[in-house]
C-alpha cells in the first residue's frame, strides 16, 4: 500500500501541473523554504519571516486583515441569502421578508450580511488613513497604493449595488439618485444611465443588473485586485516600517 501511495505521488510531482505550482525542490533548506512560499500565489501569503513592527498592533491596527475576514463573512453569508432571493421586482421584497421571519437563523444571515458590509466599509477607509499617516503609499509601494485606491472604490460600489437588493422604497430612490448622478458623466452620460437602468426609468430590469454587478462582476473584479495587493505586499518587502 506504501509503495502504491508513493508511486502515484511520484507520478502527481512529476506533472506539469505540480511543477507550475510548486517550481522547487522540497529539500529543507532556508533558500528552498523562501522560493516556494514566494513563487507560490496561494503560499506567498504567508511569509518566510515577519519583521517585529508588522506584528504591532499600535502600527498596523490590523485593519487589513479585518478588511480581509469581513470579505470572507460577506461572501459566505451572500452565498447563503442567494438560495432565498429572486431578482426580479415581483418576488425581491417578499423574499427578503420571508427570509427575515420564516428561514431558520435567515434574520441572522440578513444582519451578519448587512453589517459585516458596513463593517467593511469603516474597515478599509481606517486602512487606508493608517496607510496614509504611516507613509506606507511612498516608494517602492506607489503602485500598491494605487490598488488599494481601487479596492477602496469597489468596496463602496459593492455596498452600494447590495443596498438596492431589497428592493423597497429606501432602494429605488438610492438606484434613482445614483443613476442621475451617473447620468452627468461627461461624453458617456445618456450611455451609462441607460446601461445602470436597463431602459429608460427604474424597474425589473435596474434590479436584474445591479443584482449580477454585486453577486457576480464587482467580486471577480475585486479577488484579482485581492490578489495583486497581497503579491505586491510581498514583492515590495512586507508591510512598511515606522517613518
């Protein structure tokens, strides 16, 4: 059985796909256990070493990681309401209602969501003022910065387009006022209304768009930019040291 185990072993490092993933050799030295984690994507998150001040709490306030986690809550929790919801103007609001008093632990699910999305959006604004003061945009992190910025803003576009979904009133004068302001867009302004709204004015089909931007475009968007902030953290040496 060992020998059986080993040979499929062998055969699985010896594929091109394992090669891409794993690019060196597994002999325990420190240069073999630094090129691994950062020539990995998923293993470069954790680093080989940590300098002593990225482990302070009064520098770094752990904002990026919160940020991180309160992602990770909104994803499970959305997938779990997407099973309850229909995006459509007949069933949206009652199947929030429904999911609020009639599903099991649903008002539970509704609040984790709503909240931890709140939470989020004081989160990455506090990470990015501490990245501010800290002087963490400057050299060589100039690009990351600029990530960051982006993240920022789907972060709020996120929250936004999830603040439509329930589709009560509250939801079709914030879609309204929205698409307005989106309407005064230079060059592209009458285009992008009528993209937002799916016609001319507020309905079924404004819900059905702003529905597949927060559940679907917005996040892929936002886990490549994930990705690259977390890359670049690593290729531009950690997180930055006291000024």
């Amino acid at each position: 059985m060992a020998e059986t185990k080993k040979g499929w072993f062998d055969i699985v490092k010896s594929s091109y796909v394992w090669k891409s993933i794993f690019r060196h050799e597994y002999q325990d030295t420190y240069r073999n256990r630094v090129l691994q984690v950062s020539s990995n994507v998923f293993l470069h998150l954790h680093p080989t070493k940590i300098r002593r001040h990225a482990l302070r709490l009064r520098f770094t306030w752990c904002m990026g990681g919160i940020t991180f986690l309160l992602f990770l809550i909104l994803t499970v929790t959305g997938v779990i309401l997407m099973f309850y919801y229909r995006p459509t103007g007949e069933y949206a609001y009652h199947d929030m209602k429904y999911l609020q008093f009639d599903v099991p632990f649903g008002m539970i699910m509704r609040n984790m969501h709503r909240w931890s999305a709140h939470a989020m959006v004081i989160a990455v604004w506090l990470h990015m003022f501490r990245v501010f003061m800290t002087g963490s945009y400057k050299p060589p992190r100039e690009f990351n910065w600029v990530i960051g910025v982006n993240l920022l803003v789907m972060t709020l576009m996120l929250s936004f387009t999830g603040y439509l979904l329930p589709w009560d009133q509250l939801s079709i004068w914030a879609v309204t006022v929205g698409t307005n302001l989106a309407g005064y867009s230079p060059l592209v302004a009458n285009q992008v209304k009528f993209v937002l709204l799916g016609g001319i004015e507020v309905g079924p089909n404004t819900l059905l768009r702003w529905y597949v931007l927060h559940v679907l475009a917005l996040p892929f968007v936002l886990l490549i930019f994930l990705s690259v902030h977390f890359w670049r953290i690593r290729k531009d040496g950690g997180i930055s040291g006291p000024l």
